[in-house]
C-alpha cells in the first residue's frame, strides 16, 4: 500500500520550484518514507536548510521549518538542537551550500557529533544561480564559471565527513530509491551526526552545458560512475578507479554532544 | 564566583569589569544559551559564560566562528531559549549577515560587541568607538536597530538586562555597544535582587492545540506574538520576503508592508526605547554629547568648565539608536556650541549635526590613537571659540 504523502507536505505550497527532471523530489520522498517508519511526532521535527534549489524543501514540508543563509543551516541546526535536545533535527544542503560557502561549518558539525542529519543534495552545480561551478563538479566538467571544465579536483562528501569525525556516512543516487530510503532511514537512527551524499541530476545546468543528457541519461551516467560498496571486495583496483562507493561507507559510535553536555551540567550544577 | 548570584533574594556586592557584568546581566535576564568564538577585547564574556551557564542549566558552545555563532543562537532562540553572543570588530562584521536575519525573521536575540579599533584587524587591545555606525547599518538593506550603550559596570548590567528585554519586546536582534574601556575597567556594582529586575519575556499568541497559527500577523503593536519551534504549532522561518504566514511572498504589496512594518514596530514604540542622562543641561550654553567611557571625560569636562564660570552641560544618549532626537534638541535648547567627542572619526557628531541643523556650531573631537580622551581635550573645546 503505499503511503500518503500529504500527511507530511504543505499542500498549498505546492507546486514546488524544482525543474523537470530534477532528483531533488526523489530524495524529498524518500526522507518522508523515513519519516514515515520512524512515527516521530510532526511537531518534534525541525528540518533546516541554507540557500539553493534542495534548500527550498523544508517550505514544502508540514514540519517546524527554517530557512536560513547560504551556507549556515548547520549552524542554526546545532543552536536548536543544543537549546532543546528533544527535538529532532534534519538539515538539507545543497553541493554548493554545504561543502563551499558552509564548508567549515561542515566539518566541525561532523567534529561535534551532535544528533543531527545532514542530507546534501548533490547536483555538482549551482542550480539557482544558474549554473556555476561547485565544489563537488567534476573535474572536466563544464559550468557557467568553468566554460572550459574544471581544473580543480571535487571534494568527495563522504570522505571529508568520515575524515572530520561524522559517525554515520553514507553515498546513494536517486535513480536507486530504496537503497537512498535505506540510507536516509539510517541516518536518521544514528545516535550522532550523520551525512548522507545524495546524488540528484540537474538537467537544466549541468546536463545541457554538459551535454549528458536527460535525466534518464544522466542517472545512467551516475551509474556508472559508482560501484555499490557491497561488492567492493570483488573488485579489482582498476575497476574502481576514478569511481565513487555507494551505501553506507562508514559507520561509528562515539559521545553525541547534547549528551555530553547534560553529562557536564549534571557534574557541575550540584 | 559563585552561581546563585542572579538568583540572590538580596543584593550582592561585587567588584567586576565591564565584560562580568555584562554575562551577570545576562543571566540575570534570563539567558540560558550563548555561543562564540574567541576575540578580544570580549574573551572573557565567553569565558565567563562556559563556567557559569551549565551551573544554572543553560548551554554554551564555542562555535568555528562567528557566523557560525550568530547562526546558532538564532536557532537557539527559535527553539525558545534567551540567547546571545559576545565579540568585537572583526568578528562583529562577520556576523552582520545573520544580524540582519535575525531582525528580518524577527528572531529575539542580544549581540554584545565590545568595541576595539578598525577597521580590518586595527588595534586588537585598545578603545575605540568607531564601530557606531557598524552597530546602526552594518547589515545590508533597510532594517530596525536598537543599540546601547553603558559607562559604567552597573550600567552594563543594566542595559545587558534592558537589551534582553527589547529583544523578547520587538522580536529583534539588539546591540550592546561597549567600549573596550567599560568592558575592562573594575568598578563596585550592586547586583540587585531577582525581584527587582524587571524581565520581559516574548509574548505568546493564545491559542489553542489545532488553531491556525500566522507566526508573522501582528496587531496594532506591529509586533507578532511568537510560538518556539516544538510547541506545537509548525511553521516556516525564511529570510526571504514574506507574508504574515510565514512562507516566502516576492508580492510588491507584501514586501512593503513587511519591510515598513520591520522598521515602523521600533520607530513608533521609540519612547519606550529612549535611556539617556541630563546633567546640567538645562541652561547649558556648550552642550556636550557623549556615550560610553568618553562620557565620564566629558563629564568631568563639564564640572572644569563649570568652576570656570562656563554653563557647560552633558547629554548622554545610553540609547544610541533609535536616536533620542527631542531630547538632544531639547538639552541644546540654550546652547550657543555643542561638542560631540568620540574615540572615532565624528560618527555620531554627524547624527547631531543633522538633528541640531546649521543654527548651531557642532565640533568633533576625535581620537583614533587607542587612547582615552581626557577631560583636558574637552574641555579645550569647550572653552575654545
């Protein structure tokens, strides 16, 4: 049977502002889905976003909503999450907003381990502005800033969460729905900060400029760009080259800050 | 140090600096949540606050920077705690894009900052007065401000208190403006007891499990009633234009009434706002308009000027903005000369210089040097034709 949706979304907010083709909407119902099997009550759940195309989806959502600055959702997440634990606390990022302008943020929400779910739509482009290069486009890649390619070597996502402390990490593309429900669903559980690199095509910026096609093209390229971590072992070292993992790549438990921190208000205010 | 402080039924008598009373007003307002980032001359506000905040049960986080730390305490407001963050210069230009968020979504927060001289880098350790206009305008596009501005360590206690209060009042974002020399110099304070601080908390709207909420439909106050995330009644925060729902709205007619409301909330309950000082200023020929630290120059200015048979006077706006307009005209009402000194280059000199018109000569004295201005340069232009 499948699920009501509009239990969750804003209906009068519809229709959303996303292209033809566009992955975010993908990766918007899967986080539902998720939401769905955990029955967290709607008014404990506070999802935050900076600035960008994937940034529009905590509009559409019946959640306690904010849309912050480019780039700052993590750190207005972590201000919510610290004054009141109890709530449940999701960021969505776009590439760009997330890993450029709120890179240092990123990597210090990861050091920090609060309970929070970071989801970074990953376009490998800056949609809104209309296409720049960002810092997860390819290199080779063509963007309005980058008419020739890029020369600069793309953050992996994954790596730079597992590298500064992240305790879940997790890549999945949204042509493959259940493994991204899979993941997601994970995230959510993980008692810590979590990161989940979700790949969502841009047909309008990066495909045309690229000319890698419609979406179904695109997901196919995507495709084959990745190998599934479950099958890595079986892999030679040259049929992984140049390729990204997908799955859960990393998975760790350790102290979760607010837990922490009750810990040290507890000791200290005797 | 003790915790009970804020919670003492009788006053305490303590020796502080200017950046101790400042945490002591804060907390006695009621803030359970700060975050910061390391920056002198206001270190010790955030080093003050880690020690003493987990003991009342409150929260403190040092954050990557100070972007970083506005973000956090507005999201920590919206979640229902009295927040605020402490910095100076740099760090409070860092901040000016999540300042002007917080006055657009109309998230109730308190951003100390401890003056120092600019710009870029400047002189980490000295005085200054020159980020005034940072204070009024620092964020981009049209906006509220309500700035103050202590002398004194009971005054930053004080005021701290009053810019906690103003916040939860019109749902703002509110600037302590201190100078370097408050924020340091020792002085007796007496903390006064719980019950006689008054504490403003932000006004609720009444409703009921199920009601419609709109988070920005105001009544006639121009100030919405204001429900915390997890209370019960979702709904969307955005710094983009928006209507009185919440969601996002690029309408002309909504974005002028959303700006104009923004500005007009402050402006027609200003009188609220006003604190200020008169001393001798009701014959005063030469009138002198200083804040912060050069104010206790300028009064002792005043006093020489006096012995000497000089109907000198003092306005002190402790609101910097919005700006006591009336009654700076008014304590110039006799005044044949006004003086403005300021640890900057006239910020504040040009404000009363518009609010007085040509009619009355207005002179500037200005010191950039990280030094105090002593009463005798003042008094200089008080004398001098």
């Amino acid at each position: 049977m499948s699920m009501d949706y509009f239990q969750y979304l804003r209906k009068e907010r519809m229709p959303h502002i996303w292209c033809p083709g566009c992955g975010h909407g993908t990766i918007m119902k899967s986080i539902l889905r998720a939401l769905d099997k955990l029955k967290w009550a709607k008014d404990d759940v506070v999802v935050v976003s900076g600035i960008g195309c994937s940034s529009r989806t905590p509009g559409y959502l019946d959640f306690n909503t904010l849309h912050t600055t480019h780039g700052r959702a993590l750190s207005f997440a972590q201000g919510v999450k610290v004054a009141n634990p109890n709530l449940k606390v999701i960021v969505i990022s776009g590439d760009g907003d997330a890993m450029a302008i709120g890179g240092n943020h990123f990597i210090h929400a990861c050091r920090r381990n609060m309970d929070i779910t970071l989801i970074v739509f990953n376009n490998n482009i800056y949609g809104m502005t209309g296409g720049q290069a960002s810092p997860t486009t390819f290199t080779g890649s063509k963007g309005t800033t980058a008419p020739y390619g890029a020369i600069e070597q793309p953050f992996d996502v994954c790596n730079m969460a597992q590298a500064s402390g992240a305790t879940y990490v997790a890549r999945a593309l949204d042509i493959d729905a259940v493994a991204m429900d899979r993941v997601i669903l994970s995230a959510l559980q993980n008692k810590g900060f979590s990161v989940v690199d979700a790949w969502s095509q841009c047909t309008t910026y990066f495909g045309r400029q690229n000319k890698w096609g419609d979406a179904s093209e695109m997901m196919d390229r995507y495709k084959e760009m990745t190998y599934n971590v479950r099958l890595a072992e079986k892999m030679s070292p040259e049929e992984k080259a140049g390729k990204y993992p997908v799955g859960m790549l990393f998975q760790t438990s350790r102290p979760e800050w607010c837990e922490e921190y009750g810990k040290l208000i507890e000791r200290v205010s005797k | 140090m003790s915790a009970e402080a804020t919670e003492k039924k009788a006053p305490v008598i303590k020796f502080l600096a200017g950046n101790e009373a400042c945490m002591e007003g804060a907390l006695a307002a009621g803030c359970r949540f700060f975050a910061g980032y390391p920056i002198s001359p206001s270190s010790e506000i955030a080093e003050k606050m880690s020690g003493r905040l987990p003991k009342l049960g409150g929260k403190f986080i040092q954050m990557e920077d100070e972007i970083a730390s506005m973000g956090a305490i507005i999201g920590a407001s919206l979640a229902g705690a009295k927040s605020m963050t402490a910095t100076s210069g740099p760090g409070f230009s860092l901040m000016q894009e999540n300042i002007g968020y917080a006055m657009m979504a109309e998230v109730p927060c308190v951003v100390v900052n401890v003056m120092r001289g600019g710009p870029s880098t400047g002189n980490p350790t000295g005085p200054s007065q020159s980020d005034v206009m940072q204070c009024r305008w620092g964020t981009h596009g049209d906006h509220p401000a309500i700035v103050l501005s202590p002398n004194s360590i009971r005054e930053a206690f004080d005021t701290t208190v009053q810019c906690f209060n103003f916040a939860e009042q019109f749902r703002t974002c509110v600037v302590l403006a201190m100078d370097e020399i408050v924020a340091h110099m020792r002085e007796k304070i007496v903390i006064p007891a719980k019950e006689d601080i008054k504490i403003v908390n932000r006004k609720k709207p009444n409703l009921k499990p199920g009601d419609p909420y709109k988070p920005y439909e105001a009544d006639a106050s121009l100030i919405p009633p204001m429900m915390n995330f997890g209370e019960g009644f979702r709904y969307h925060v955005t710094g983009l234009d928006h209507d009185a729902t919440g969601f996002p709205s690029g309408a002309p007619d909504n974005q002028e009434i959303l700006h104009r409301r923004l500005v007009d909330k402050v402006e027609m309950h200003k009188d609220e706002l006003f604190l200020f000082e008169n001393h001798r200023t009701e014959d005063a020929e030469v009138l002198v308009v200083a804040y912060g630290s050069t104010s206790r120059s300028a009064k002792r200015a005043v006093e020489e000027a006096r012995a000497q048979g000089i109907k000198a006077g003092l306005f002190r706006p402790i609101t910097l903005f919005p700006i006591p307009e009336k009654q700076i005209a008014l304590a110039a009402s006799h005044a044949k000369k006004v003086v403005v000194p300021e640890m900057n280059l006239g910020q504040y000199r040009l404000e009363v210089e518009r609010i007085l018109g040509p009619a009355v000569p207005v002179v500037g004295v200005h010191r950039v040097n990280g030094e105090p201005i002593a009463p005798s340069l003042i008094l200089s232009a008080i004398v001098g034709g």
